[in-house]
C-alpha cells in the first residue's frame, strides 16, 4: 500500500524513535536495540537542530542534509556512515508503515559506496543482520552447510582455518563443547599454533543444529590421514576456500530475496557481502556488547586483549559509555 504525504499521521521524531525500538524490541537482542538507539539518537538530534518537529515534513532533500550533516559532525568513515544511513533507512521504512513518512521515503537516502579496500579493514557484520541471516537459513535451509558454517562461525566468533581444523570427533554434543586443536602434520593448522588450542563452549540450539547436520546433511567422508571431517564436500574436507564462498554467499542480501545496487549492475560477486572476519569482528563486538568481560572474550576467540582493543572491538564510544554507566551504577 502506498502513503502519500495526504495521508500521513503527525508524530515527532523522538515518539517515532521510541515506538520504533519498542517494536524492535520484539524480535531482536538487547545489543541490537541499544545499536539502533544510539544511531538514531543523532537523527533525533538533528531534526531538533533544524527545527523539524513533525517526521511528516521529512523529504529527500532532508535525508541528504542529514547525511552530510553525520559524516562532517561525527568525523565518520564512509563504513560507518554507510552503517548509520542504513539503520536509518530500516527506521524510515518502520514509519512508513504507521503513516509516519510516505511510503517510498526510505528509498531516497543515499547509502554511499566503500572501497575494498576500506571494507576489509573495518567491515563487521553486526548482530541485527546476523540474527537475519541465521533465521532465514533456520527457516529455508535448515541444518544445511551453509547453515552451520555460519552458525558455527557467529556464535563461537573462530577464525576459518578453526572450523576447517574440526573432526566429528571434536564435536561433544553431550557436553556442549568443541575441542580446536593444531595438527599442522595433518594439513589443519590453526593461526596461533599449540596456543589456540582449546574448549569452546556452545549452546544448546548449535548443539541440537550440528546433531542434526551429523544425522541428515554432513557426507560421510574421511581425508587422506583418515580422519572425519565435520565439514565436508563430496571429495572429503571441505577447504578453506570453499567455507569462506558459502559466507560470501549467505550474507549477500539477494541470498534473501533483498535487493543488492551491486548484484543489479551486474556483477558477480555482491558488494554487500561479508567476508568471514567480518563475520568474527562482529561476533567479538556482540559478546563486548552484551557485557561479556573482554578476557573471556579474548581467550573464547583466542585473541590478545591489545589485538582485541585495536581491531576488533568495533563498540561506538556511545555504547562503552553506556556500557560503564551501568557497570558504576551497580557499584
């Protein structure tokens, strides 16, 4: 249904802003409220900077103000600009749907391009999209490789080369626990050697999931030092290669019937996609998000608290404050 400027319901942008958390409240994680909240709080600011008191008076031309407004007032990156534009284009589609702002508004902002480059050294994938992703997968290919990869991959933030590492036997469904170990010998090394070596706890639900992936989906295959691989293909071992392809493939927003600028130019390979350590920066910044202390942070993704500081910790300085306010709260 279309909603013309006609038809529009009057409501300032700080009741849009607490109606909309309010409904993500609903389906999404405390983490990924507070991440919408801080982002839209500068929206927020904004329109009480220019007067604007009524969501109905916002037009395209507002949305550009605004965005150049952001990038020149918090000195943003183009990653993160892109990152804060596209969390206000998901509350400008909210408020369509309560006559709040035309219908086709959303669709005016401008989400800007960022260079490779500048996508490796910062891209994360945060937890709103993950949590996407994992219910679409959950829902239409469940127990699937692509569904435990990425499972596997959000909820225990290790590297490739950790998940290549894993045997079936590694696997203790029973305990709820893998066991990563380096068998360089044995073509499955992990980055840090004996150091990454470890127990990593998982839940009930990756438990129930990777059962069964055993029990219906995994190929029943040995590598050539005989022994089972978790993930595997037709031939064996799933490679290295073959993991990060599926990660590319299911955080491609046209994987979900989303529309991708990139895959409608053409293009082979969509530029919304993520690469893994995308997907390992953003599982390290949820647990920080969600108040896990930053040493068993650093010892589950087995990461030095300097290399976790520098770069993976992708928190806004919004939330660390938010964050430390009510940590001294509880004192």
């Amino acid at each position: 249904m279309t909603t013309h400027r006609d038809d529009l319901q009057p409501i300032s942008p700080a009741d849009a802003q607490e109606l909309f958390l309010d409904h993500k409240k609903t389906n999404c994680t405390e983490a990924t409220v507070q991440n919408h909240r801080y982002r839209t709080n500068h929206f927020v600011r904004w329109c009480g900077i220019e007067g604007i008191d009524n969501l109905n008076d916002l037009t395209g031309r507002h949305l550009q103000q605004y965005r150049l407004w952001r990038k020149e007032d918090g000195d943003l990156c183009p990653l993160t600009v892109k990152a804060q534009m596209s969390t206000l284009r998901v509350f400008l589609k909210w408020a369509a749907s309560i006559e709040a702002v035309p219908s086709d508004l959303y669709d005016k902002i401008m989400i800007p391009r960022v260079s490779p480059e500048e996508r490796q050294r910062d891209e994360t994938l945060d937890a709103d999209t993950a949590e996407i992703i994992l219910e679409y997968l959950s829902k239409y290919n469940y127990g699937s490789e692509k569904h435990v990869i990425m499972a596997l991959l959000w909820e225990t933030g290790m590297r490739v080369g950790g998940a290549h590492s894993l045997d079936v036997d590694d696997v203790d469904l029973e305990e709820e626990y893998l066991q990563l170990e380096h068998r360089p010998h044995q073509d499955t090394n992990l980055k840090n050697g004996e150091a990454g070596e470890r127990l990593v706890a998982i839940t009930s639900e990756l438990a129930r999931l990777l059962e069964d992936y055993l029990n219906n989906v995994r190929h029943e295959q040995t590598d050539e030092y005989d022994r089972r691989p978790l993930l595997t293909t037709t031939e064996g071992r799933m490679s290295r290669g073959t993991i990060r392809g599926h990660v590319y493939r299911v955080t491609a927003p046209c994987f979900r019937d989303e529309p991708c600028d990139d895959c409608r130019d053409g293009k082979a390979k969509c530029g919304d996609a993520v690469s893994p350590h995308a997907v390992r920066r953003g599982s390290i910044t949820y647990y920080l998000t969600e108040d896990v202390p930053p040493e068993i942070v650093s010892d589950r993704m087995n990461v030095s608290r300097k290399v976790l500081d520098q770069h993976y910790d992708k928190r806004t300085e919004e939330v660390k404050v938010e964050q430390r306010r009510s940590f001294l709260d509880n004192v």
